[in-house]
C-alpha cells in the first residue's frame, strides 16, 4: 500500500427536505452569501426561494448569480469574481451540480485574491494560498464535487479546460436532498452515473499497490452505482436507489477509493479534450472513449482488469485475459443501456485525422505530457484511442 493523505472536511447534511435549513448551516461559515447557479432551474423549481427563504431567517444575506455553464467558463468565473467583490461576500454558495459547484470553487479563488488573474490561480502561475468558504446545494448525482478538492474551467479564448486540485476547493458544506434528482432528465441522470463510475474507475485500474480495503469500497461502490444508477435512470421516482447514487457520488470523488492507490485520470483527459473542443456533455465524454481507453491498456494491467470482472460484474471466467475483455464488453454495454454514448460516433461527432492530431494534442498539452500511470500515453497512443473510439 502507497503512503497516502485522506482530508474530507466537508459537512455533510444529507436527506428529504435538509435545504430548507440551508441558512443554519451556512451561518456558521459567513453572512454573506453570492448564490451560484445554472441557467435557471432552480428557480422554476422553487429551490432558490427555498434557500433564499432559509438564509434570511438565519440572518445571512445574498445575492443571486445565476448562468454557470454545464461546462464551466473562465469568463463567467471571472464575472463572478467582480459580483463577490462588489456584495463583499464572504461566503459562495452553488445551488446545482458540478458545473455551479466548479464555477462557485472558481469564483471564491478569485475573490478572495482579488490583485491575481483567476487563470494563472488555475494554472499555478500564481500561488494560491487562500480563498472564501464555498457551500454547495446539490441537485444531481454526478462530479462528486461536493466533496472534492478539484475543479475544472474551460478557457474559451484559448479554447482549453483545465482543472486544479487544492484543499482551498474542499466545500465547507453540502445540502444533499436526492430527491431533487428526481425532476432530472434521464440524459442527465445517465451521464452523472457515468461519471461517479469513472471517478472510481479512474482510482482502481493502476497496478501494483495492495489495498485491500480501499479496493473493497471502490468494488461496493461501484456494484451500487450499476445497480441503482440503472434504476432511477428507468425510474426518477425511487426515492432509495436515487440516495445510493447521491452518496455514491460524494464518495467517490472525495478521494476515499484512491487510499493507498493513487489516481490516474488519462479518461478524464480524453475526455476534457472533447467537451472543450466540441462542448458536450462530460460524462458522455467519457463513455464515449472509455472502451477504447480500456482496450489499449487492459493487459498493462491485467489483474486489475480481470478482478474488476470478478467482483464487479461476477464473472467467473478463470483465465484473466477473457475475464478482462468480457469485464469491458459488460461495462461498455452497461453504458449503452443507460443511453450513453460509447463511441465519438454515438456522441454526435464526425472527426477527421486533422482533428484527432488535434485533440491528440490537447490532451496531452502539446505533446508535452503522457497520459496514464498504467503505461504513458504519448499523442501517437492518444491518437490511437480516438481513432478506435470512432
């Protein structure tokens, strides 16, 4: 087992109806407040006004700043920014999913830094070395954000996604209702489930390190995904499965299923090329390349692969190597039958050879860097996987 750090800060109030004591708890962190939402569901829904409702009666002030991205921006990051400072808030508060939790991560850099540019915060130009509480009231099962210490802006001007990892992003606290996942879409409740499994996924694969209890959780958490995830894609309204999946996803993103292991991301990569190239939707992203990703770099790691067959999906097939592919041929299917994407083709892009070398290039910065800790990954095996990926 890897030497390893676990930190997971964030106060968790989890259940049916726990946003409408929003302000008892964000009162502990600050008392004013700038509001960070997407485009506006939270307020057809009424969620807003409840949160609103609560602050006030807990004596915390607002001020609304709606519009974050599913793929969030720098610019609108940076507006943000000039929002927080002229309400002198004190606190930011995301109402959404990963996209407004990301951008409200965002905006409290920057805020709280206001003589440095939020980019060369997010790219370590410059040290970032403080920031303001960040509270989240989650409304979807998904990037796991809500626990985490990462998150990713896309830079439109040069056309570049980025993340940065920091216990500054760890979110003070988190509103968890699942039932407000259940007004969801099924393309939404499909592409989160997608992606608390590649969180996992993206710990597990790396060879070499034995933990047992580390790969215990991951393997409990992932059968609860696959089980549940099919569920309340078919039905919104199951209250139970819609919980598994809500607290499988803070889980799996908060670092827990990487003690002793480590993380890889090289999906994750892939994948950040494509929505910042193209702007689809990230756990479609993912799928999307995920079997050609696994194809090309399953018998670098093969134990992994054929136990993750065994105690995953139950396969009982002894030889490692036909465990393995049945275990990505089982996973690749699953994807498809939550309606998700398993190849750029599915995912409504026609790609050239100019425009693999392109991304190719983007996800491994210029050719500066490989990708993966299970064998490298220059741009040539970069551009060999989108071009299976087809």
């Amino acid at each position: 087992m890897d030497n390893f750090r676990f930190y997971a800060p964030t106060e968790v109030i989890f259940g049916r109806d726990v946003e409408d004591g929003t302000g008892e708890t964000a009162v502990k962190y600050g008392r004013r407040a700038l509001l960070v939402y997407g485009k506006g569901s939270v307020v057809k829904s009424g969620l807003l006004e409840r949160v609103e409702k609560s602050l006030e009666a807990a004596g915390v002030s607002y001020k609304e700043y709606g519009g974050a991205k599913p793929n969030p921006t720098l610019e609108h990051a940076v507006n943000g920014v000039k929002e927080a400072l002229s309400f002198e808030a004190d606190m930011i508060i995301a109402i959404g999913g990963g996209s407004a939790i990301d951008t409200a991560k965002a905006i409290a850099h920057g805020a709280a830094n206001p003589d440095k540019e939020l980019w060369d915060l997010w790219t370590r130009r410059e040290p970032l070395v403080r920031s303001l509480p960040v509270g989240a009231v989650l409304t979807i099962a998904a990037a796991g954000s809500e626990m985490s210490d990462s998150a990713v802006l896309t830079n439109e001007a040069i056309g570049k996604k980025a993340g940065i990892n920091t216990d500054f992003n760890r979110c003070r606290f988190a509103i968890v209702d699942p039932a407000l996942g259940m007004t969801l879409p099924h393309w939404q409740l499909a592409a989160g489930v997608t992606d608390i499994m590649m969180h996992t996924m993206e710990r597990y694969f790396i060879p070499d390190s034995h933990c047992e209890m580390t790969d215990e959780i991951a393997e409990g958490l992932l059968r609860t995904v696959i089980r549940n995830g099919k569920k309340i894609v078919d039905d919104p309204s199951d209250y139970d499965a819609m919980s598994e999946v809500f607290w499988a996803s803070s889980l799996s993103h908060n670092n827990l299923t990487e003690c002793g292991r480590g993380k890889d991301f090289s999906v994750h990569k892939l994948g950040h090329a494509l929505s910042a190239r193209y702007d689809v939707t990230h756990g479609a992203s993912l799928s999307a390349v995920w079997g050609s990703w696994a194809k090309e770099l399953y018998k670098d790691t093969l134990p992994r692969f054929a136990g993750f067959g065994r105690k995953v999906w139950g396969i009982v097939e002894g030889d490692d190597d036909k465990a393995a592919t049945m275990a990505i041929d089982e996973t690749v299917a699953y994807f498809k039958s939550i309606g998700m994407p398993v190849s750029l083709t599915e995912l409504g892009l026609k790609v050239s050879d100019d425009d693999i070398e392109a991304l190719a290039m983007d996800a491994t910065m210029k050719g500066t860097v490989c990708l993966s800790r299970i064998r490298p990954l220059d741009t040539e095996a970069v551009k060999v996987i989108y071009r299976n990926a087809v």
